[in-house]
C-alpha cells in the first residue's frame, strides 16, 4: 500500500497531521496502523486521522498531489486563503481517529 500525510487546518492545533492510505492486497487494520505509529512517532507527529482512498493523485511530475488530497477532505474550504482557513475554522475540527 502507500500512504501520504498532509496538515488539516485544527481549531486547537493550528494544523493536525492527517493520513490518507491506500491498501495493498490486505485490508488495513487502522487499530493497527495506530499503534504502529504511537511506537514510532511523537504524539504531535502522528495522525489524528486516517482515511482510506483508492489511490493517491499525482501531479503532472509523479509527485502526492497533497492540495488535492486536502480538497477531497469532507467540508474543506477550498475558496478561503491558507492563512485563513486556519483562523476561521470554527471549531468543527477534524474527526479524531
């Protein structure tokens, strides 16, 4: 499988690491793709989602396209600037995987 990792504007955070993963032959445990990253990773670096895709857009270069990927998140608000967004998030947050 592969996985790619973008910041999700947060009301409390700022930005909160979320992972979008695409499964290999097997399905994906996410109980234990958490724990492989409570492991392995700080708190503040490891995902406070995850989100199965079919795949992962490329950019024209072969590149994670990551501004397609935060555009496909449910109620993301692609007509406000970056700065923006962040401080007018609202409080809806991001679900807590």
């Amino acid at each position: 499988g592969q996985v790619a990792v973008v910041g999700m504007p947060h009301p409390d955070w700022g930005e909160a690491v979320v992972a979008f993963v695409v499964p290999g032959p097997d399905a994906v445990d996410e109980d234990v793709l958490e724990a492989h990253c409570r492991v392995r990773l700080s708190a503040y670096k490891r995902p406070k989602a995850i989100r199965q895709v079919k795949s992962l857009p490329l950019t024209a270069y072969g590149k994670v396209d990551k501004k397609l990927l935060r555009a496909t998140w449910p109620g993301w608000p692609t007509d406000v600037p970056r700065a923006d967004r962040i401080k007018n998030e609202g409080g809806s947050g991001l679900p807590i995987a």
